[in-house]
C-alpha cells in the first residue's frame, strides 16, 4: 500500500508539467525506481490506472527501471554495487572493511522523461 501516496507524488508532478507544456495526452512514464524501495510494479501501475483516471494521463503506462543499490565505504571512499540481498554481509571490495557504509543510491525514485503528444 505504501506505492500509494507514490504514485499520488508522481501523478501531481506530471499533470503539472503537462499543463505548464500544454500537453494533451500522456502515454507513457518513464521512472527510476532504487532496488531498495520495495515498490512493486504491478501495484504502481495499478494505483497510477485509478488516480489518473479522466485525466491525461488516463491509459498511459509507467516504464520502470530499476536502480542498483550503491554503498561508499566510508574507510576509503570505495563506491561499489551490492544486491539486496547482501546487504547485511557487504565489505568494501578496495579495503575490505564490514563497518558500516553509506548509502549513494538505492532509495530513490525519480522520473526519468514522459511521452506526450
């Protein structure tokens, strides 16, 4: 449920800029979504279909990428990818260090472009 008040975000800032642009039909949405913010797509695109209902956006589908998630080893500055699931026993690959680390991305969702006619 927590794709929700997402999508409502997302939703907002597209009707925005299709009417400062003058658009008249949104087709598509391109988002970048990191790996960490456990938002499913099926749920984005179900919510996005009810929200935009009888707007431009009506009908339009989300394109989503999905975003690595990217530590810095706060040691010696090492930024590396790592997969969801090792997290948890992540080391830097430069200096071996298992302390702690930063978070670069992972976590963020943004839009990307939007097809409009």
């Amino acid at each position: 449920m927590h794709e929700l008040p997402v999508i409502e975000s997302i939703l907002e800032i597209v009707m925005q800029h299709a009417d400062r642009h003058q658009v008249q039909k949104i087709v598509s949405i391109s988002l970048l979504v990191g790996e960490l913010c456990d938002l499913e797509e099926s749920w984005m695109q179900h919510y996005f279909d009810f929200l935009s209902n009888n707007t431009l956006a009506e009908g339009a589908k989300l394109r989503i990428t999905y975003t690595p998630v990217v530590l810095r080893c706060p040691q010696c500055g090492c930024s590396f990818q790592v997969k969801k699931e090792q997290l948890e026993t992540a080391s830097c690959p430069s200096c071996t260090s298992a302390d702690r680390f930063d978070l670069v991305s992972g976590k963020e969702y943004f839009i990307k472009e939007m097809e409009v006619y």
